[in-house]
C-alpha cells in the first residue's frame, strides 16, 4: 500500500513539474552579442500584454518577436533596424520610448505642460485670494458706524 501511495505522490509531483515554463534557449558567439539581445527584448513591449516587455511575456505572439529579433540578429541588422522592423510590424506600441516626431509631440510635452499648468493655477488661486484678503477686511465708515450703533442697541436692551 505504501508503493501505491509513493508511487501516486511522485507522479503527481511529475506532473507538476511538466507545467513549468520552458524559455527558449538562443546561441550567441559573444557574451556582447547575448547582452545586446536581452536589451533589446527588453525595450520592446508585447502588443497582446498589458505592459509587459517581450522579454517577460509568455505570449505566443512575444515568442515570435523574441525569434525575430533573434534571427535579424543573427543576419546582422542593428538595433534600429530591428526595432523599425518590429514597429513596422506590430506598430509603434511595441516602443517603450516612441521617438519624438509630429504625431508624438503632445504625448513627450503633456507632462511639462501639466505642470506649467497646476503652477498657473496655484499661482492664480494665490493671487485671487490675496486680493479679497486687502479688498474685504476693512469695513467702510457707514458700516463701522452701524456695527457701533448695533453693539450699543445690544448692550441697552433690557435682559430677562
């Protein structure tokens, strides 16, 4: 009974082992050429994953640009040759870092005018309040007078 029960352990714990994820294994001449791989499987972005690079995606869709980038590699392109293939490819989310150009200029300028923006805002709010600090505190003559006359009225009126 204790083979049996052995036996069924270690074939559940075979089982388990056979899901574990298998990664590709690409042969490179130099440990240049490996780093210069995982750079640039790490700068571009799986387009079925939510921003994930291709490096750390289980997509199918990763593993072929993984293998692409490989292969042109291998055939000698440079790194923007690789990148502007895939972009052509896939289209311009696979950048992390899109290039600056006509239809990208408002997405590399938002941030700066966000906050030039909040500075304004902030700086208006300040100056808006600064003024109704200087125009409405001082009471004028007549309403002085009548705040006078009002305390005074109070003071005289008979208490219960």
């Amino acid at each position: 009974m204790r083979h049996v029960q052995g036996a069924l352990l270690l074939l559940i714990l075979c089982a388990f082992g056979a899901q574990a994820d298998v990664r590709e294994v690409y042969d490179f001449e130099t440990r240049a050429e490996e780093q210069r791989y995982q750079n640039l499987i790490a700068e571009l972005r799986c387009p079925k994953c939510q921003n994930q690079n291709i490096a750390d995606s289980n997509a199918p869709i990763s593993k072929d640009m993984r293998d692409q980038v490989y292969r042109l590699m291998k055939n000698g392109a440079t790194n923007d040759e690789i990148v502007g293939d895939l972009v052509g490819r896939f289209g311009e989310f696979v950048q992390y870092k899109p290039p600056v150009d006509r239809r990208t200029i408002l997405l590399w300028a938002f941030p700066a005018i966000a906050v030039i923006g909040g500075v304004l805002i902030v700086i208006g709010v300040a100056v808006r309040s600064g003024r109704r600090e200087q125009d409405g505190s001082a009471l004028s003559t007549e309403e002085l007078a009548r705040v006078k006359k009002m305390l005074a009225d109070k003071d005289q009126s008979p208490r219960d």
